[in-house]
C-alpha cells in the first residue's frame, strides 16, 4: 500500500460538510480483496480489537487494504478520545487505487493518525507487533497539546450553537469570531474590547487595590515592598498574619499566605522576588477562596476554590498520596483537563513543614493535609459551585471591581467566611482582579453545576439574534464566473456596502485589489472574511480550490451556478466526467444555509438537477421563461429571471421586476447572449439579498464591461476602424458562446488569436479550433507562456489538428509568443474587420494591447 498524496480539506468539501483528510492510496493486487490475505483481518483485530467493520461502500465493492486505513485512522482518532465520526473509501477509475477520507477534528491529529493506521496495517501484514497503547497515548498527547483549552473551548463552543462561524487564527487560543466588519476576537478569555490599560491595572496588584479602596469595595491593607527586611517591617506594622505576593504576577506564582514569622517572611519574600523585584505585604483575611466571574456588569459564575489537599490512609506517605491524586485522568499538566495536578514542590514542602509533616510523613487514616495556602486550580486546587448563593450586595461588590478597574470580562478573588451575606458584615475582602480569568472552575467545577460562562460571553459580543456573519455569495459554473461576480459585487457596492471580492484576476476590498493572480480558493476567501473593512463577499469559487481545500466558509447566504460544461480541467484530480465535475460544483449548493438561495440556470440540466441539493430557496434563470422548469417553478409560487424580448425579468407568483437590456451595458443592448444570462444570475443573487430594486437597475446601467473592469471579459477597442475583442475564453463551452455574441457582429473579415492551456484533454484543445474554424477567416495560433506539463509545441500540434476540416478558415500563422501574434493580427487589420483575442496573460495582453491602440 502507497499512500502517494495528502489533502487537508479544511472546509466543507466533496465528502461532506466535515473537516478531513483526504489520501491517495495505491494497492497491488494483493492488497485490493483482504479477504485473499490469509489471516490479515483477524491479525488487524489482534492489535487494535476496536477498529470497527470493514466494509466496502457498495454490493460490487470489494475490501481492500485502503478501507483497512481507513478505518484504522478512524478508530485511531475515535479512541484516543476525538468525536469523529465520518470516514469513506472510493475506487478510482485506475484499478487498485482509491480516495480514503477520514475526519479529524484537530489537523496535526489527523495527519499523525493516518501514519499510525498505516504503521498498524504493515503490522498486521507482516505479522509485526504494534504498540496501540503507545499510539493512542501519542495521538492523545498530540490531541491535548494542539486542541483548545477548557476555557477557550466553551467560548467556540457557545458559538457553534449560536451558528456564528470562528477560525482559529493562531496555534494558542486567538480566535475569530463572525466575519469582515461584524468580526470579534478573544483570546483565552479576553476580548479585542478588553482594554490594554486595564490589564496592565489588574497586573498592578497595588494599584488595584488603591482603586477599590477608593471605589468603596473592601480590600485588604498593605503597602509595596522591595527587600526582605522591608517585608518584615511591613509585617509588624500591620500585627497579624500577613500574605506575601509578587506585584506582577498571576496563577497564584509566588503567594504565600497566613505567615508570621520573621523567618516565614524573608523566605516568602525571596520566592515572591523572583517573579517580580516589588512585592506586596498585605493583611492576611481568614476564610474561604472564592472566585467571582463578571462579564459585562453582571455577575455570571462563583466558586469556592479549596487548596491542593490529600488525605491520609495511615498507610502511604504525603509523596505517594500525591502521586496518587495526580494519576487522576481528570488531572493534567496544563489546562486542557479540568482540574490540575498538585504541584510537589519548594512551597509545597514549606506549606507541609508549617503543619510539621514532611515528604515522606505518613498521616493518619482521615487526616486533611493541605499542600498549599491558596487555592488556585493551576497549581491543584479543586473548586466548588457556589453562584447560587451570592449574596446580591457582594455581587455588586464584584461588579464594581470589574467595573472601576474597566475589564469586560474579570475575575475578582474575593476572601470571605461565606458568599451569603455581603463583605462588610464578615470582614472580608477583593484580594485581586484578574484579566484573562481561567474559566473551568465554573464550566466543570470539582462538585456542583457547570455554568455556560462560553455563552454569557458570547452574549456580551454578539446581541441576541446577531450571528456574526456578512452577505456572501459564492459563484460557480464552469463560464461567466468572474463576470458574475464582479457585476454582483457592483450591486452590493451601489447599495453602499464595502464589498470584498475574489476571483481568477485577484482579491479586492472596495475595488482595491490588495492581491494578484488566480485567488478563486478557499485561502482568498478566508482572508477576505478576516478583513475588518468588509461588509459583504462575493466569492468566485473555483473548482480547484474546492478538491484541494474545501470551501474556505462554512456556508454562503447565495450560491449561483451559471453553467457546467466540458473542458473544465476534465482528466485532473480523478474528475473524468461532466457528471463529476458537476457535483464538485455542487458544494457550493449544498452549502447554503437554511434561510438562503440557490441560483441555478434552469437550461442546463446538470445545473438544474443541484436544486434539491439546496436547504434553502432556490431560483431559476434562464432566456426562454417557456421552458418546463421554469413555467413549473413559478407556478409553484418561486423565484424565476427570464428574458422577455428586449428586457430581463424577475418574477415571483404575479409580482415582475422589469429591467430593459438597454440599460444593461454589459449585454451590448442584448447582442451578447452570455452576458444576458451572466446579468440574469447577478439579478437573482440581488434579489435573494434584498437589495432595493433602484439599487440593482442603478448597479447594471452603471457597470462597464471595459478592461479595468472586467478584464479579459469580452472587452471591445476600436482599432483604425476594427473591432478588437479581447478576452479569457479558454475552453470549448466558452469558445462557442463567443462565436455566437460575435456572429451578431458586423465584419468584412474575421481573425482570431488563440493558445491553448496544456492542462486540458486533447480532445479539449482540438475542439476549440475545430469550433473556430468554421467562423473565423484567419487563426493565428500561438505558444503561450506555460505549457502546464506539455512537450514544447504539442499544444500547437492539437490545436492546428483541430483545424483539418475547417469549413471557413482559409489562411492560419503559428507563432511563438502571445504578444507577436497580437502584432501579427493587428498588422493584418483593416477597417470593417474584426479580430478576437483569446488572451492567456490577462493583464499582460490587455496592456499589450492598449498601447498598440495608443500608438494609431
């Protein structure tokens, strides 16, 4: 078995609406029909007894070597504690080699899963050990490592059920949240509102104190300090128990608590120095440790945190009780676990000597052994649920220290008896605020009720009903695409919305193009949904980006498919066939969300077919409004655009919306069929985004089909009195719909230039002349730039084949480089003619060429 290539489908995609990993996977004939290996699948079992049922995916399928991977890198996943649940085999067309998909739900995950399920498979082959206790424990260490923490994770999820879409912008916990302009960021539990300057306060311990104290909330009294003996002085001056801690500091680091000594003092000071040069003395509050969580101005969760604590068996010493408690698998070593394993370390020594117990000092059967004097979870403390039984004045308490300090999400320590009467009739006191609180004390507390502290924070974000999201509409179809685009794009920016764009010319914000080149994939789309000055997306969705990636959204508000047709990189990626190539298209359909629209060309009926693909509402376009489909579709009360003579109209059970061609430039007063059926698509998609109808009619009389708008899209020059039409047609579909704007076009003598692109089928190449060639005079074929894995001239040879048999092509020229033949054809021009430019360097060309027309 070879595994040969690797996808990450990152995206809704041609499986599923699933992340996966999808794997090219070879088997010699052995290896296609396990059954024929003696023994293989019981030795499978053997070593990983969990794998699941080997099936193939139908009656004729045969279970192969590839559905033994798959299932192993699944089950892998599976045990070792991911919910993933999806996996599929396909046979290709070649015989012994499959597509194998598997879910994941982390990608390094997934990748390392895949290894193993093969390191497993040659296991079982060769009749090998393999370790699967050691493979789970890796894929489980790799899955804590890279997966969200506990805190982090409650957030996304409140997200995913509020249907607001996130991307993980970073290997830690920075997430967006929503897209473009209605986009918030966290990270951990802080927001992009949480302001600088109140986490630099909540650092400042003293200083916050100082704020409380004048805000009214009781606190603690102390002062800074800066060396040990000035530690001790502070001491004396407040006679009591003291509490030592860094200036700077969080996770409890370097706190000591309930000391009186002079040398209890020096030796706390010493650790509390390392973390930061001033420390601060304060008066020591007897009680509990509680944790008051407030987000916006109110008070969400509280909890009583107990310190790290184990109880004798008068049996095992202190060290192996620890030992114990810390083989808890709730218990980890950061904060992916709920609860933390209890750190044996200098202060908890000390915290032991103070209660005369040592390491290795056995405590009677019942005996509480504290560890440490507070009780933070990152250090092994345990916390109860107690918010419920916040007295409302206390709460008002720690919203006030939210407040005065300006965090939007606190976490205020509070040291009371109990939670049930406010601070002022037992002496207590906010000891600290924190910014960027841990939140699995209140999500999945040691005892009592969770509380859903992911969605009250979402709720400060997002108002209710808000799901984050902007307009976006992604195009498909095999011609017109990016026509269609642009023109919707100009739509959504007549109605006064910053629009972000991608197609096969680059990535646009506000008609600004930030990159160049073919950017009609999921990375272009997902950089526009990241940009803050974007308030709707229209994405060109190519089907390149689609096999490689997925879709780079986890679904669309409209999908338009304009057509599909042969020659659409047929023969790549195992996409053989028209049909396949449709259902590739297809993503984009099945990917709309509930309340949105598919707009679908109701002439072809591959396109057509989508529709019941579609959650949501799905309207056809097509010229002739007496085609069965759309006579149906209307009847029934839904959406159709048609042609009706000289006008475009939008009709819905009696209501027409009436748009004359005349005032659509694009279709050339209705000569140009495409950009008829191109204007119908965009008129449905701006519909299904409620935009007003003065705003569409304002939008298509406004758009100019030149070559700064859509270049290399049908652009027309005059030249000394020809026609030049300059554009990007590059296969046989596309070729025929030019020939037919043109033949509504007047001309003495026709001409025209053309490549073609090496990564099409044979059959492809030759057809696009073979079309030419019986409605151009001349063809002037070239060489173009990339040969895309062609022998040099093999394309020229396909292309002037497809000539052989030309009914009106009298005279062809071969020549090597676009921009000699584009001089070629022009020197060959007269008044009256016209001359086609099929161009391959888009940009290039159409510059070429405006300096040819500037030097006349």
């Amino acid at each position: 078995m070879d595994v040969s290539r690797i996808r990450v489908l990152r995206g809704p995609n041609l499986w599923s609406r699933h992340t996966a990993i999808e794997a090219i996977v070879s088997c010699p004939d052995v290896e296609r029909a396990i059954a024929g290996i003696a023994g293989f699948e019981a030795r499978l079992r053997e070593r990983f007894p969990k794998i699941g049922f080997l099936e193939a995916g139908s009656k004729n399928e045969v279970v192969s070597m590839a559905h033994a991977l798959e299932m192993a890198a699944l089950g892998l996943q599976s045990e070792s504690g991911c919910p993933v649940t999806f996996s599929r085999t396909v046979p290709t067309l070649e015989g012994g080699v499959y597509q194998v998909i598997v879910e994941y739900t982390e990608e390094e995950v997934g990748r390392l899963a895949f290894q193993l399920a093969q390191q497993l498979c040659q296991a079982a082959l060769d009749d090998q050990p393999f370790d699967l206790a050691g493979a789970l424990a890796s894929l489980q260490e790799l899955d804590e490592d890279v997966r969200l923490g506990p805190s982090t994770g409650s957030i996304v999820q409140a997200a995913v059920m509020r249907g607001i879409p996130f991307r993980r912008l970073t290997s830690g916990s920075m997430v967006q949240f929503g897209w473009g302009s209605r986009q918030r960021r966290i990270q951990a539990a802080e927001t992009n509102h949480t302001s600088a300057i109140a986490e630099s306060i909540a650092q400042d311990k003293d200083l916050t104190k100082k704020l409380l104290n004048a805000a009214g909330v009781p606190v603690p009294m102390g002062r800074v300090v800066s060396s040990a003996e000035e530690a001790w002085a502070a001491t004396q001056e407040i006679a009591g128990p003291v509490v030592l801690k860094p200036r700077d500091g969080n996770q409890g680091k370097g706190v000591a608590v309930n000391i009186t000594a002079r040398e209890q003092v020096m030796a706390a000071f010493e650790v509390a120095a390392k973390i930061c040069s001033e420390v601060i003395v304060e008066r020591y509050l007897p009680g509990h440790d509680f944790r008051l969580l407030v987000v916006g101005n109110q008070l969400i969760a509280a909890a009583r945190r107990d310190p790290p604590q184990v109880i004798g068996d008068g049996v095992r010493t202190i060290s192996q009780l620890v030992d114990q408690v810390n083989r808890d698998p709730l218990r980890g070593d950061g904060h992916a676990t709920s609860l933390t394993k209890i750190r044996f370390d200098a202060i908890a020594l000390a915290t032991l000597a103070k209660q005369n117990y040592a390491a290795d000092s056995i405590p009677q059967q019942g005996v509480r052994v504290v560890l440490r004097n507070n009780a933070n979870l990152s250090t092994g403390g345990t916390a109860t649920d107690v918010t419920e039984d916040v007295h409302p004045e206390l709460a008002a308490r720690a919203v006030a220290a939210a407040q005065m300090v300006g965090l939007d999400i606190c976490g205020v320590d509070v040291v009371c008896n109990n939670v049930h009467q406010p601070l002022e009739e037992q002496e207590g006191g906010v000891v600290e605020v924190n910014a960027a609180p841990g939140l699995r004390m209140h999500i999945s507390p040691s005892y009592g009720k969770g509380r859903a502290v992911g969605a009250a924070i979402m709720s400060t974000m997002f108002a209710s009903g808000d799901n984050g999201r902007i307009p976006l509409v992604a195009v498909a179809g095999t011609n017109g695409k990016t026509t269609t685009v642009r023109l919707i794009a100009h739509l959504l920016g007549r109605k006064g919305l910053r629009v972000g764009m991608t197609n096969s010319d680059g990535v646009y914000i506000e008609q600004q193009r930030i990159d160049t080149g073919d950017c009609s994939g999921p990375r272009s789309a997902r950089n526009v949904l990241m940009h803050p000055d974007v308030d709707a997306a229209v994405f060109e969705t190519a089907r390149g980006g689609i096999l490689r990636e997925g879709l780079g959204f986890d679904r669309c508000d409209v999908a338009v498919v304009t057509n599909i047709g042969m020659g659409d990189h047929l023969g790549l990626s195992y996409i053989s066939t028209v049909e396949d190539l449709s259902v590739v298209k297809r993503v984009i359909v099945e990917n709309v969300a509930p309340g949105g629209h598919a707009i679908l060309n109701a002439a072809d009926p591959m396109v057509a077919s989508m529709a019941k693909s579609c959650t949501g509402s799905v309207t056809f376009f097509a010229h002739d409004f007496h085609h069965p489909l759309m006579t149906t579709h209307r009847a029934q009360g839904h959406r159709v655009v048609y042609q009706d003579g000289n006008a475009i109209v939008a009709a819905k059970g009696k209501q027409e919306h009436r748009i004359l061609l005349q005032d659509i430039p694009l279709t050339r007063n209705g000569a140009i069929g495409f950009q008829i059926e191109n204007a119908m698509a965009s008129i449905a998609a701006a519909w299904a985004l409620d935009l007003d109808w003065d705003v569409i009619r304002a939008g298509l009389s406004t758009f100019i089909n030149d070559a700064a708008t859509a270049p290399g899209r049908f652009n027309v020059f005059d030249y000394r009195g020809a026609t030049l039409i300059a554009d990007y047609g590059h296969n046989p579909d596309a070729i025929q719909a030019l020939v037919k704007a043109i033949d509504s076009m007047p001309a003495k003598r026709r001409s025209v230039v053309i490549s073609g692109a090496g990564d099409r089928r044979d059959i492809d190449i030759r057809h696009q002349t073979e079309i030419l060639g019986d409605a151009f005079d001349q063809v002037i074929l070239y060489q173009d730039q990339c040969q895309r894995g062609r022998a040099d001239g093999e394309v020229l040879g396909l292309l002037r084949e497809g000539l052989q048999n030309a009914r009106r092509t009298t005279s062809t020229e071969e020549i090597n480089g676009e921009f000699v033949a584009i001089d070629t054809a022009l020197s060959h021009l007269a008044p009256g003619d016209l001359c086609l430019i099929l161009v391959d360097q888009v940009e290039e060309a159409l510059a070429h060429i405006a300096k040819r027309i500037a030097e006349v």
